[in-house]
C-alpha cells in the first residue's frame, strides 16, 4: 500500500461515505483532549465489532457469525471503505469437515509485536448454540504472504455455552503469550491464557464472581434498555460474562470487564500462566479496581492508562494508573463503541460496531445502518 493510498483509507474514504452515516454533529471533546476523528466509513456487510492494524497501516476488520447473513467473519478494509474477505473469501466458508482451515465466528484479531496476525475464532455458527467441534481456535497469518502460518485448537478450553470475544497477544522478547476472554452464552465467563510456544491453553477464572455477568445490570444504548426483544413482543435480558480485556506496559497484569458489568478487574498474568497454580492461587491475585462504567473493548497504553468504550454514552473515557476515570471524547456516530488498537505513532483507533441495532435486540428488524465508523483519536503515548 503507497503512503498516498494510505492517507487515503485514513481520510478520504471518510469524506467520500460519511453522509451515510447517521448523527453528523460535531464532536464534543473534554478540554485537553485530542479531537476525535472519522477515519473510515467501512463497507463491511454486518456488525464489525473487532479491529486492529498492521504496522504498514492496512486495516483489518473482525464480523461474528452472528447468522447467516454474516458472509465473511474476517476482512481487510480498502483505500475506499470497501472491506474484502481476508485472508480470502473461501478460508471465511465455514466447514464442519475442515474446522481447523476454516473461520467461523471470529470476533477479534490482533496484530502482535513481530508483525504476525493472530484471529480469534469462537467457532460458532450462530449467535448461541455449541461451538463446532474443532472450530474454536487461534489462527497465525503471515501479512507478507498473506498464508496460514499456525493454528492452536482451543477445543480443550471451550465449553457447550462458550463464546469467545476477545483477544491480546504480548509477544516481545521472552514472551510468547495470548489470552482470550469467554463472555459465555449464559453469562458465565471465563480468562484462557495460551502459551504460543507450545500451544498449551488454560482455562482460567470459570466461576469467579469478575468473570460472570452481574444480574439485574441495566444497559441503556441510544436512549434504549439494552435486551433481545423477539418479534412477539417478548423480551429476555442480556447476558454477558469476561468481555473486554487489556494488557499492562509491563505485561504483569491483565484488565478484564464482563459485558454486564460496570466494574473492571486485574489479574497476574503469571498466575494465570502458570500451570502449577491451582483456581484458588490464581483468584488470589485478582483485584476488583471499582466503578469504570458500561464498556465494551478495553485498551492500555504505554503509561498503564485504560481506555474505555464507554457504550451509553458514545463516548471514549480513560483510567489513569491512579483510578481517576476522564471522559475523551463523545460523538452520536459511537454507536456500541468497541474495539479500541494504538499504534505506535500515538493514534487510538475505535470501531463503532451498532451491535445494539442489530435484529435479536429489535424484534427482529435490522437497523443497521452502513458503512460502519471507524475513529481514531491522538492519545499521548503509544501502546502498551
């Protein structure tokens, strides 16, 4: 991709669909903090609630298989807003006879310190049901050849009710690591933490209060209580167990929220690595760190700062070290903000997925209304 390309997919694209995008009032940003930006309008054919980019600037886009009008689970956005199956169109074909070729329900991805491409695929067909046996997996792409690489199964990890939602990786010198969070369909989630060198994975947390969804939380998106409303009429609140996660400058401590929940949470990554400590070991070093609002994605920075979607407000705030929660940003285009990336020039991008638009929450009507935003923002310091 030319550097003229790039300003392109950064900037132009964004002019070039942006009528079509509900909500075109301005910005309002709290003093000091960098304005909030639309740097892509994306074609992509449904709900894009992951994201993440490579060194070059290409962007990667990450659709769940929600149903079957999800096409493609994983694709790369164009120079003009076009999003295209990646790695191709026939890997995004799912196949219950190939599970381990082929993508599924890839909520996430991300790309690592060495520049390697890592999907996260719950193995779903569907937003519920039993993951496909063999499905659920971590997937290592090569961007220089744009190939398969690597799969580490994560069969052994999933349960019946699982639904895998998000992903880091910390592969610096002397780490070769990733945890995945498991939100559960019932609610019930779960941390796994992965050894990439030798594909080991461990579940981890299953059952502890900072994993499960909180009953009775209110989730309020677009002056709507948040609920799957069925085309009767009837209605069933959310669930939503271990959604969000980040990972601190050091990689000691990983932050962790359930979707349903309005509290965040840290836990030692070498406890949860370390297979001679049992469940009671490792909820030791669990620290509840209070109050941080409705979120989805998560993110930190080089300084230990959390990023937080904040979704009832369409808003992006900030946790500092210290607990202090600011609010950066806010724009009526952040419809369900959810992932965040950082890239090491200091931009903090966010994809605005309208999960709450989408037909299981609107009797089953889709209101979604493409192309999806993607915003970036300055931020004074780069990933962690």
């Amino acid at each position: 991709m030319t550097d003229m390309q790039r300003r392109h997919l950064l900037g132009g694209a964004a002019g070039l669909f942006a009528a079509n995008l509900a909500g075109l009032r301005p910005t309002l940003a709290e003093p000091g903090a960098g304005p909030l930006e639309l740097a892509v309008a994306a074609r992509a054919p449904t709900t894009p609630t992951g994201l993440t980019l490579a060194p070059d600037g290409r962007m990667f886009l990450f659709m769940p298989r929600f149903d079957e009008r999800t096409v493609f689970t994983a694709g790369e956005v164009l120079p003009d807003g076009r999003v295209v199956p990646y790695p191709n169109e026939a890997t995004n074909r799912p196949d219950p006879d190939r599970a381990e070729e082929r993508l599924f329900h890839v909520p996430n991805g991300v790309v690592d310190a060495r520049g390697r491409l890592w999907l996260l695929d719950a193995g779903l067909m569907a937003s519920s049901g039993e993951p496909v046996q063999g499905a659920a997996k971590l997937v290592c792409i090569d961007l220089a050849t744009n190939a398969i690489v690597r799969t580490i199964p994560l069969q052994g990890v999933v349960t019946k009710t699982s639904s895998l939602n998000d992903l880091r990786v910390d592969a610096r010198p002397g780490r070769d690591v990733a945890y995945v969070t498991d939100q559960g369909q019932d609610g019930q989630g779960a941390l796994i933490a992965v050894d990439l060198a030798s594909g080991r994975a461990q579940r981890r947390l299953a059952g502890h209060a900072s994993t499960q969804s909180v009953e009775g939380t209110v989730k309020i998106i677009e002056g709507r209580v948040l609920l799957k409303r069925k085309a009767d009429g009837s209605t069933s609140p959310i669930q939503g167990g271990a959604n969000g996660i980040a990972l601190s400058p050091d990689g000691a401590r990983l932050y962790y929220t359930p979707l349903m929940s309005r509290r965040l949470y840290a836990v030692d990554t070498a406890a949860l690595l370390d297979s001679a400590k049992d469940e009671a070991a490792v909820a030791a070093t669990v620290r509840d760190l209070g109050e941080k609002g409705l979120t989805g994605g998560l993110a930190a920075d080089s300084r230990d700062r959390i990023y937080l979607s904040l979704q009832e407000f369409n808003a992006i705030g900030r946790r500092d070290s210290e607990g202090r929660i600011e609010v950066l940003a806010r724009d009526p285009r952040l419809v369900w903000p959810d992932t965040f990336w950082i890239t090491p020039d200091g931009w903090l991008y966010l994809s605005a997925a309208q999960a709450n638009r989408r037909p299981e929450h609107n009797g089953g009507t889709d209101r979604q209304d493409p192309p999806y935003a993607i915003f970036r923002m300055r931020i004074d310091a780069g990933p962690a």
